[in-house]
C-alpha cells in the first residue's frame, strides 16, 4: 500500500508536516539571505510599497520599492538614509 492510499486522517496529518518542514526552510534561508545581506528589518508599508532596512557601512538605508497595483511590477526604488550608526 502506498502512502496515497491511506486514509484521510493520516494523509492531513502528512501533509500538516510537509508544510511545516516548508515552513522550516522558508524560515531559515531567508533569515540567511537577511544576515549575508545585511537586511534589519523588512516592512510592507501597504499592499504596493514595502522597506527593506539595511546596514551599508556606517549608515541604516531604507530601500523603499514600489510596485503598480495591477501588474505587480516595480515602479519605483528610493534609498533613504536612516540614520548614522554609533561606533
């Protein structure tokens, strides 16, 4: 019998653990993707802006990305500096 073939039950219960072990990787190679790229935080401002906040040498930038609403397509990037960083 293969694993298809069995009940219901048992088959949810499968599948809760494959989108947990999903969840595991998505969890972890993003928050490697954020510490190799120095991202601090990430924030969606609204359903078509989001800020990505990042160390750059002395200085926190706020990438803010803009995207159109229809085609989800970027339409604009600004950088911001935050603030300066204390040594």
């Amino acid at each position: 019998m293969t694993r298809r073939s069995t009940r219901c039950a048992d088959g949810k219960l499968r599948l809760d653990l494959s989108v947990a072990q999903l969840t595991l990787r998505l969890n972890s190679s993003t928050a490697f993707y954020k510490k190799v790229m120095g991202i601090k935080s990430v924030t969606a401002v609204s359903d078509t802006e989001l800020h990505l906040e990042y160390d750059a040498r002395d200085q926190s930038v706020v990438l803010m990305l803009a995207f159109d609403p229809l085609t989800k397509r970027l339409v604009n990037a600004q950088v911001s500096h935050k603030h300066r960083i204390a040594n």
